[in-house]
C-alpha cells in the first residue's frame, strides 16, 4: 500500500464519522495531557525530597533517643516512650570527640502563644545558636542568643515569620 493511499484511507474514515473521529482525539489528548501531568508532579516531588534532604547536608548525623535493646518489630514500641531521653550532658559529650564540630540539642513542644490579645498553638523548638548553622538556615531579622545569654533565665525568643505577624 501506498503512502498516498494510507492518506486517503485514514481521510476517509475521519470523514465519514466525524464525531467518532473527535472523540478519539479527544481522548487521546486527555490522555497524553494526564501523563504529561503526572509526570511533571511526579518530578517536582522527586525534585522537593531531593532539595530536602540535601538542605540537612552531607555532614550531619542527628541522634535520637532509643532503646538499649531491640527485639525485631513490635508496633507497641511506635507508642510507647524511651527509657532514657537525651539530656544536655550527652550533647556535651559529643563536642568532646574531636571529629564533631557543633551540637545543636533540640526540644521539642507545643504551647501557647498570647499577644494582644490573640491566642495561638505553636510549635515551640528549643535550641541553642549552633542550630542555624548546622541545619544551615538565616534569621531574617534579629539574632539568636549566643552562648553566654543562654542559662541566664531570661525571656526572649526567635519567632518564625508567621507568628511574628
């Protein structure tokens, strides 16, 4: 068969049921349009996870506190507690080691927050001035406590963005 032929053969059947011929175009193109789509979605997580993990850097070990034993899978252990949390002394111990340059102990909780009369639920992080450059983040306005303000009992506080406003 022809080129030519294969022209007027496909030419015909498209005239001769246009609306069966539009609906197939039409289909095929939700079609195509759907996998460019999640294709693109697809990337940019890929693109999100990667940017994530590579912003905790290549040089960054976080510890977390954990059993002194382990006995395979037990869903009980994802609600139960840890016999032992970490304290300030542990992260002092690591700046011990001669390998480990900072340490950045963090608690974590939620409380209230009340200001002119507006009352909010926040996450409340508690750190000290090496946080910001071992997650390497800026403060956009004001400053961290440095190390001889912290332990002095005073109130103050680094808000994010949202809660300042």
């Amino acid at each position: 068969m022809k080129i030519t032929d294969t022209f007027r053969f496909a030419t015909n059947a498209a005239t001769a049921a246009p609306l069966r011929a539009g609906l197939l175009v039409l289909a095929m193109s939700i079609g195509v349009a759907a996998v460019v789509m999640l294709t693109a979605l697809g990337d940019g997580a890929r693109r999100y996870v990667v940017e994530q993990f590579s912003a905790i850097g290549t040089n960054l070990v976080i510890v977390l506190p954990g059993r002194s034993e382990t006995r395979g899978f037990n869903p009980a252990n994802l609600v139960t507690s840890t016999p032992r949390d970490l304290t300030i002394e542990d992260a002092n111990a690591l700046l011990r080691l001669p390998e480990v340059k900072r340490v950045a102990p963090i608690l974590v909780a939620t409380t209230e927050i009340n200001a002119a009369g507006k009352l909010r639920e926040a996450m409340l992080l508690g750190t000290n001035d090496d946080y910001i450059n071992v997650r390497q983040m800026k403060v956009g306005l004001g400053r961290f406590l440095s190390k001889d303000e912290v332990g002095h009992g005073s109130a103050e506080v680094v808000l994010g963005a949202v809660i300042r406003r």
